[in-house]
C-alpha cells in the first residue's frame, strides 16, 4: 500500500485513472517521476488554459514575489489587484462593450455559484432556480442543487430545494422545443412551477458530455428571461476563458448575461480565484454581505494579468480558430468513421467523442486507460462516462496536439478495431 491509499481520503478521484507519480510540467506535457512523458488533454479540468509553467506568466509572478508584495490581502486595495482590474477592464469588458462590475469571490468556481445565486434569489425577492438536466455547477449544497447529476447529490440534505430542471438541447430532447417548454411552464398558472429568480446555464455542458447549445437556442432564452423578468446567469467556469474562442463562451450568440461566472483559467498558472460579473444596476450587496478569506488571492491577480497579456501579445483566439478546424477534420474523419454510432461534438478547443451508441462507459474507460499506456491524459464525462473529452491547453503547440489526436486513434485501433 502507497502512501495516497494509506492516507488519503476515498475521495479521491483522477489519480485512480491516471495512476502514476507526477513530479513536472511544461506546456502541454506531463512527467512523472519515472520519467514518463504525458500529453495532457485534461490541462487541470480547464485551469491550464495557457499551459503548465507558462514563461511569461511565470516571469510576471516570479518578479512579484521576489519584489516581497503582498501575497494576501483579503478585499484591501492592493497593486496587484488594481493591475488586474484594469487590465481586465481595458482588455476585455471595453473592447466588447461589457459594462460588469467585477466581485471576487472565494478561491473555486463553485463559490462564486453560490454568489450568484444569493445574490438573484436577493435581488428578485424570489427563491426559485431553473437550471438544466445534464448541468454541472459545483459540489456546495447551493452549486449541488443546481447541478443535474443525482447520484452526486443522493443522501445530501437540503440540494434539491427551490430548483427545478429543466429539459436541455441534447438527446430526445432535441426533439422537442425545449425554450417553448419553458414558456408553456412559466404561462401556465397550473404548471406548479413558480418564477424562478434567475436561469443558470452553461452554453457548453462540459462535464454534462461536451454538449453544445445552438446560438439560436441562447437567444431565446435570453429573449425569454427579459420577457418574464428573470435573471440569466451564465457558467463559464470551463468553457470562458477563451476555450471556445472568444474570450467568454457567450459571445458567439451576441447575448449579455445579467451575471457571469469565471474561475479555473482566469487566474492563468492553476492559481485558485473566481470572479462574478453582475450588471451594475444588480450590484445590490451590503459590504462583507458575501465575503471569504482568499478573496483577495495575489498571485492569482498577477498571473490573471500576465494570462491577458500573453493571450493579447500571441493572437490566442486566432490560433484556437485554427487548431479547432484541426479537430474538428481529424475527429470527423478519423475517428468517427471507425466505430459504427460515434458522435462528435465540439467547439473551440473542447470537443466530445461520444460512444453511448457503441459500447458506451465499458468502452470510453477502456480507450481512456489505453490512451495512458500510450502517453496522454484524456478525461471520461457525461452521463455514464461515455464521452471522451479532448480539452489540451490553448498554447498547444500543433505538434503535440497532432501527436495526442494520433495516440487517441492509436487507442481505438487497439480497443475496437
């Protein structure tokens, strides 16, 4: 028995699919302490958008601890801070006429779920939450009860209250008009539904299977949160940060969330930080009415700035455009017609391969654990693990994305062909 199962909680989760001791990191590579290189198509579940020890970034950081700046600060003012709230306002709210104020939360994405929630149910003076089937929002009783899966949820008191689900565009329910259902039941006075304060949404369900939201769909709801006088929070915990492209996910539809939702690869190194954007006129808090001790995460400031300068200086989006035309030929040409029954969806530089139709989680684990004999790091998601998730960092370089695609075609050529 190592020392991991000796000590460690049950809990514990990746490192029983990736079984090895890591020891570095750089770029888009993994090595662990026998030396082994790995490809990594999980880049931190989506923390390591710019790679693992970015050198610009890390420079930036370096100088600001050997300066010995403040490293915590709760909600002070400090340089880093103001640095960052700057740079993020000239960079990206201006460009984009975005017009948030900005509330940094606790260190994890799901703090800042919670926030914004607390904050809708405080402003509407209502108590109800739409959310979707298939949703993944965060591990907190508020973030749970908002989250679809229910077995994560199961025996955990106090989730499923004030929440109601609602169908999303994937599956049977394409077949529907899944908008109209939502209408019919905010209409209808015998639905037993009531208002909600506000509708959380992802526009990609990353952990819910890499499932896409069509820009018409996106739409629509916003038209029908307006309508019905309802809050639209948007979840780009994930899929923000430039992972679909531009800088938020939301952007290719042309909608404005009354709140957004950022954390893993805003802080830009795997610092810990989420923010939450609200509208303005929304911003009704009283001081320390939400508040946390790593608020204020310093480092997460610096290397925040230094990841929207790097992403400024090297064209990132253009260059995500670009490998995200790679994938989506490769996946669509020389994986999906190996198995009978593969589905690929994908957008940006997070994209699906999904296999419920032909062998379904037995088969995804078993390419997965494949996938890691031969070098790379690939993730299992959505319902019943069925879809192999490909998220590398954006700052791949086109040679090692190719190098992973081949080792995943590797996979199936070895698992099922």
């Amino acid at each position: 028995m190592n020392i991991f199962e000796k000590c460690e909680s049950n809990v514990r989760s990746y490192c029983r699919s990736f079984p090895a001791i890591f020891h570095r990191a750089k770029d888009s590579i993994i090595y662990s302490e026998s030396g082994q290189e790995y490809i990594d198509f999980l880049a931190g579940a989506g923390a390591l958008n710019y790679g693992h020890n970015n050198d610009y970034i890390k420079q930036q950081v370096m100088l600001y601890l050997d300066a010995d700046a403040i490293t915590h600060g709760l909600d002070l003012h400090t340089s880093a801070k103001e640095k960052f709230l700057t740079t993020f306002s000239d960079q990206v709210l201006a460009p984009k006429g975005l017009d948030y104020r900005i509330q940094f939360c606790g260190p994890t994405g799901t703090n800042a779920v919670e926030a914004a929630l607390k904050l809708a149910r405080k402003i509407k003076k209502r108590t109800g939450i739409f959310s979707f089937m298939g949703a993944y929002h965060g591990m907190t009783l508020g973030s749970l009860a908002v989250t679809g899966n229910t077995s994560i949820r199961e025996g955990t008191w106090g989730t499923s209250s004030n929440v109601t689900f609602m169908p999303y565009p994937h599956g049977f329910m394409e077949t529907i008009d899944t908008i109209a259902y939502i209408e019919s039941v905010l209409n209808d006075v015998s639905s037993g539904v009531e208002k909600p304060a506000a509708i959380i949404f992802e526009t990609v369900q990353a952990e819910g299977g890499v499932i896409v939201v069509p820009i018409e769909w996106m739409q629509r709801l916003r038209a029908l949160c307006d309508e019905h006088d309802i809050l639209l929070i948007c979840d780009d915990i994930q899929v923000g940060c430039g992972r679909t492209g531009p800088f938020f996910s939301f952007e290719r539809a042309n909608i404005v969330p009354d709140m957004v939702i950022l954390s893993k690869s805003i802080s830009g190194y795997g610092f810990p930080m989420s923010l939450l954007l609200i509208k303005p006129d929304l911003d009704i808090w009283e001081p320390a009415e939400h508040t946390g001790t790593f608020r204020g995460n310093q480092l997460a400031f610096v290397g925040g700035t230094a990841a929207l300068e790097f992403r400024e200086n090297t064209d990132l989006e253009r260059d995500v455009k670009l490998k995200a035309s790679f994938l989506d030929d490769f996946l669509n040409n020389e994986i999906k017609p190996m198995v009978e029954g593969i589905e690929i969806r994908g957008v940006g530089l997070i994209w699906g391969i999904d296999l419920t139709q032909c062998g379904g989680g037995s088969l995804a684990k078993q390419i997965a654990s494949r996938c890691f004999e031969l070098g790379l790091i690939i993730e299992r998601v959505g319902r019943n693990d069925t879809v192999l998730k490909i998220l590398p960092p954006l700052s791949i370089d086109m040679a090692t994305l190719q190098k992973g695609c081949s080792q995943i075609k590797q996979a199936f050529k070895d698992c099922v062909v």
